[in-house]
C-alpha cells in the first residue's frame, strides 16, 4: 500500500490548504516571471515586427523609444535614393490622451506610412487595415475602442475601421495607428492643455516632453524606417547615410539593445530581484512543509522500524509525500495562473520553457527538503517507538 | 521442554551511563524461552524488565552477553542493530501497552503492513489480514481507523498485526496495562492460544497477577537480576 497516499487522504483539508499555499507562491513566481517577460515582448513589440532592417533617426540622438527623435519630412526620399536601400517607411510615435464618450483615454498614436506600410506586421482581430484615406484609425483592443468608434484627435474626427490585439508600448498603453500625414497634424494640434495633461498624467512624459520642446519643429516625423536589399551590405549603407551629418542610423539589434539595456533596465532589475526573492521564499516554505511533515511522523517512523521495515520504505514516505505536494501546488499554479492573469492589466506572459524551468526549480527545491527529512528519519531509531 | 530454545538470552547485561553514575538496568540475566511456552516476567518497577524486552527484541545492543534465536547467534555488544531489522521483521512480533497504530490506515491495514513490509503481495497481505482479523473477532472493525476503535480493539489489532507474520517469537510489554480485566483477560487468552495453537514462544511482562493461570512460567526480576522461577499449570 502507498503510505504517502493514505496519509495524505487521511487529511485531505490540510493537504488541500498546503498545496493551495504552495501554489499560490509558485503562481506569483509565474507571474512575476510573466510579467517580465511581458513587459520585455510588448517594449520589443514595434521593433521586432514592424520589419526593419535600419531605423534612421536624428544625429546624435538613440531615437526614437530610448529618446525623442525628429527627423527632416523629406528625408525618406533622400534614404530612398541610397544603392542598397528595397524601400523606406516613414514613422513616427507618441503618447496621446482624448476622450470618448465622456471619459478620458490614452493611446499611443503611432504613424504609419500608408499605402507604403500595407500592416502585415501585424495581425488584425477586427476590421481592416488603413487604406490609405485620411482621418481613419485602427485601434488595440486594450484602448477600449471599437470597429465604428469615431474620436476627436486634434481637430478632426476618426473613425475606427480595424482591431488589434495586444499591441501596446513600453508603457502598456494600447497603440493606435494612423496615417503618417494625420499623425503629424495630430502632433502638431495638440494644444497646451492636452501637452498639460499628458505631463500631469505622469507616464510617457519623456516622449511627450521630447517631442513638445526639444526637437526639430518643423518635423513631425520621427524615423524612416528602411529595408534593404537581400544583397546589400548593411556597413556600407550606414556609413553612406550617416556621412550626411544630420541623422544616425541604427539597426534592429541596436534598438531592441537600447530598449531593454537603457530604457527599462532599473524595471527589469526590480522585477527579476523580486523573482528571485519569491524564488527564495518559496524554497523556505516547501522545505519547512516537507520537513515539518516528517517531524510529525518519526514515531510511525519508528514503529516501521520495529516492525522491520527496509529503509526504502521510510524513504519512499518522505519521497512520494513531498512529490504529491510538489506536483499538487505546480498544477494548482498553473491552472490558477492561467485563469486569473489574463485579467490583470498588464499581459502575464507564460512561456513552455519557463514553466518548465519553474516546475524544475520546485523539484529540486522539493527533492532538497526531502533529502533533509530522509536524514533526519534515518536518524530514528526503532526503540523511540516506547518514549 | 522439547525442541531447540526458540529464544536464549545468555548473561545479558546492560549498562547505562548517567549523571549520577553507571546504571545496571540489567545484570546477567540468562533465559531460554521454548515453542510453544508462554512465560510471565513479573517484577517492580525499575527492574530491568523493559530493558531484557529490548535486548531480546535487538532493539538495543547489550553491554555484554548473547542473543540466540532458534541456535543462532543474533545479537552481542557490538552487534550491527540496523542489520537485524531483516530478523526483527520475520521472527519477532511486538506487543505494547500503547497499541501503536498507525493513525491514518485502517485496522485491516496496519495488519496488511506487517505482512508488506516482509514482501507478501498487497492483495494476499489485505486478505489474509482479514482472515487474522476475523479470527479475533475483529472482522467488523476491518475498515475501522484506529480512532474509531475502542482501547481493548486497538489492542487486539496490535496483537494481530504482531503475529500477522507468524513470527516464531512475541514479546509483549505490559499489553494489558492500558486495559479492564475483561478486556485485558481477553489479550493474555489469545496469547495462550497463540502459543498452543502455533507453537509460538510468548514473553509476557506484567504486572497483573489475575493472569497467572495463563502462564506455563513466570519469572521475577529484581535490580537487574532474574529471582528464582516458577512453573505454573494450568
Ligand atoms: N536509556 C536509559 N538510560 C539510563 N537509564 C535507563 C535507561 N533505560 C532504563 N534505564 C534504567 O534502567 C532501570 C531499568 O529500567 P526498565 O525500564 O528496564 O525497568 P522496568 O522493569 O521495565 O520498569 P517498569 O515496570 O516501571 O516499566 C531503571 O532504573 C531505569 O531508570
Ligand atoms: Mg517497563
């Protein structure tokens, strides 16, 4: 028969409470590492899909996430005529509050250069991409917006004529494409009040802030975005464009660098401390369970002692009973996890490989309390069975 | 007595060190138990009684003399104790004045636990257990955790888990303390039942004088040391 098994049916409730105490410190290890791993894919979002070889911002500048950035409005056709270059996109990106029906929103209004940009980057939930008329938007879904919706940005009224899903800034703050044109206008119009409220509302004020003072005002255009020829060299078109003077160019790797290692390092720091400390903390707690659990049972230990039980047995009691509360509080973790952090504000993001890492973490950590109580068991001896 | 002592103790002694001085909780007591022989140790308090049960069940080491079971020698001063758990768990069953049980199996399956624990398949050792429990008039209480059982039942289950194996040899430390005279008369009657029925050697300590009917000898210790011996028929 399974002693580990009998015994912990014996007490079903307390088995119950302790995996669920397990699982709760397993889950906020999921989402811590979740939210790292979130709040790393959705700054990387924009950079990893739109699809760029090259992002030429404004000289001497690391535009235009990790500072402001403006570049000169005809400076794609000047990129354009680069040997090397396949074709160039305008672009450009910045933090926007309006309001709509009655209450106020934020966006991260992001300029794209339609009908050159045709949106396969990126997958649409709803609706259509732009088409390339004015005064059309498409919206993520975590704004709030809907296909149909109509808004005031600056002067005009824009109508939602598509969805995403998950596309959100550094931030968090859901984006909201538009025509690269209506974006300037939009930039350009923002009066003082909203330029006010956007810096009292604390967040993104580095992009609003950069953009309302700092930079070139005669450009609202922030990056041209290049694709290179399958055969061109990279070096070559680089060193060519930046011997202008005025602009820098930086590759893909070096923007996803500047994101994660400039833009949100103390944020990843912090976060992956806290990992680290639940990690630690969690260890604590399961050993104690698995060592109290034996504690608890040395004079059964001892009578199977008596009896003549193999050593095996002891173990295989110790072993098993801390396994089950193992394997109990990881799938209570997960099945908890899966349900509750898709509705917290920011995506929770669960990874097969990090799952993984988890549950072998909480293994070992296992294992280690059950090699403790193993020891201490075999320290028992039969004759304690009459004290 | 006929056949080869089941059980001999040859001039076991045990020492132990305190704070004040060496205690000689045992002092040269030799014994030999035959198949079939229920024998009663009676003696105060302190004399050495639960220290021979211990020697004797190899339990604890001696500070000098033997342990013979069935012409072989088990257990001496620097016997490995944890080795003789393979001996302990085929040739000697254990009675207590606490019943032991283990809290969280039923009573069919402390008995079952004996008799896995010595390798028997899980289906024959839950069978059988029964069987044993049946005997007893203990087949109601089967599925029974020991809570649920009154004291005089989780004894008996104790005795039933102690002979599930048919050891040759039972030793008993005041089974019936814990028990009422019915109850207890009831426990010391299946020993002698035991012993008749399966030739099992039975060491009874006691301190109950209303059972000595029961027993084909007692013996008295005092400081240590076995007083003289005698035979009782019943
Ligand atoms: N582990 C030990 N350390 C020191 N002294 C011990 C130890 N075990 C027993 N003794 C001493 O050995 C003597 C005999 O003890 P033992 O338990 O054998 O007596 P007993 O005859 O069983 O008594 P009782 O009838 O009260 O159960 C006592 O004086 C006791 O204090
Ligand atoms: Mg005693």
């Amino acid at each position: 028969m399974n002693l580990a098994l009998k015994d912990t049916l014996h007490a079903p409730t307390r088995f119950a409470l302790t995996a669920l105490g397990v699982a709760f410190l397993v889950m906020a290890v999921i989402g811590m590492i979740g939210l790292y791993r979130g709040i790393v894919e959705d700054a990387l979002l924009i950079i990893d899909r739109i699809d760029a070889d090259l992002w030429v911002v404004q000289g001497e500048r690391a535009g235009p996430f990790a500072e402001g950035s403006a570049v000169a409005a005809d400076m794609d056709r000047r990129v354009e005529g680069v040997p090397g270059v396949a074709d160039v996109r305008r672009f450009t990106q910045f933090s926007q509050q309006f309001s709509f029906a009655g209450a106020p929103h934020r966006a991260t209004v992001t300029g794209v250069d339609v009908p050159r940009d045709d949106g396969r980057w990126l997958s649409l939930a709803e609706g259509r991409w732009l088409g390339g008329s004015r005064y059309e938007a498409v919206a993520d879904g975590s704004t709030g917006l809907k296909v149909g919706d109509r808004i005031q940005l600056a002067r005009d009224v824009y109508t939602v004529v598509g969805l995403t899903r998950h596309m959100v800034d550094s931030a968090g703050d859901g984006l909201l494409f538009v025509g690269i044109n209506d974006a300037a206008v939009i930039a350009r119009r923002r009066t003082s009040e909203e330029i006010h409220l956007a810096r009292a509302a604390g967040t993104g004020t580095s992009a609003v802030s950069a953009d309302a003072s700092s930079v070139a005002q005669d450009s609202k255009i922030s990056a041209v975005l290049v694709r290179l020829d399958p055969a061109a060299d990279p070096a070559r078109v680089i060193a060519v464009i930046q011997r202008w003077g005025d602009v820098r160019v930086m590759t893909t790797g070096e923007q996803r660098d500047l994101m994660l290692n400039a833009r949100l390092w103390k944020l990843r720091l912090q976060i992956l401390t806290f990992t680290g400390m639940i990690l630690v903390i969690t260890a604590i707690v399961v050993s104690l369970i698995v060592y109290t659990m034996t504690i608890e049972k040395l004079h059964e230990i001892a009578l199977l002692k008596l009896m003549g039980a193999r050593e095996s047995v002891v173990v295989r009691l110790i072993g098993q009973q801390a396994a089950l509360i193992g394997i109990a509080g990881y799938a209570l973790a997960v099945v908890l996890a899966w349900m509750i952090f898709p509705l917290f504000p920011r995506r929770v993001v669960m990874l097969p490989p990090d799952l993984a890492q988890i549950a072998l973490v909480l293994a070992l950590v296992c294992a280690a309390a059950a090699w403790v109580g193993i020891v201490r068991a075999s320290q028992v001896e039969a004759r304690e069975v009459l004290s | 007595m006929s056949g080869p002592s089941v059980l001999s103790v040859r001039s076991l002694t045990r020492h132990y060190a305190t704070g004040a001085g060496p205690v000689r909780a045992l002092d040269g007591v030799s014994l030999d138990v035959a198949a079939g022989e229920l024998v009663g140790i009676f003696g105060p308090s302190g004399s050495g009684k639960s220290t021979f049960l211990m020697l004797a069940g190899l339990l604890e080491n001696p500070t000098s003399g033997e342990v013979w079971l069935a012409g072989q020698r088990v257990s001496h001063a620097g016997a490995d104790l944890d080795a003789l758990r393979e001996i302990r768990r085929r040739r000697i069953g254990f009675v207590f004045q606490k019943a032991n049980l283990i809290p969280f199996l039923s009573a069919v399956e402390n008995v079952a636990l004996a008799l896995e624990i010595a390798d028997v398949a899980p289906a024959d050792a839950r069978a059988h257990g029964r069987r044993l429990l049946a005997a007893l008039d203990l087949a109601h209480r089967a599925e029974s955790l020991p809570a649920r059982l009154s004291g005089g039942e989780q004894q008996r289950v104790a005795v039933v888990r102690a002979l599930a194996n048919a050891p040759p040899l039972i030793l008993a430390d005041e089974p019936t303390a814990a028990l009422d005279r019915v109850r207890g008369r009831q426990v010391m009657e299946i020993f002698r039942r035991i012993a008749a029925a399966h030739g099992t050697a039975v060491v009874v300590i006691t301190h109950d004088p209303r059972s000595t009917d029961l027993f084909d000898r007692i013996v008295h210790f005092e400081d240590g040391r076995m007083c003289a011996g005698k035979v009782e028929q019943d």
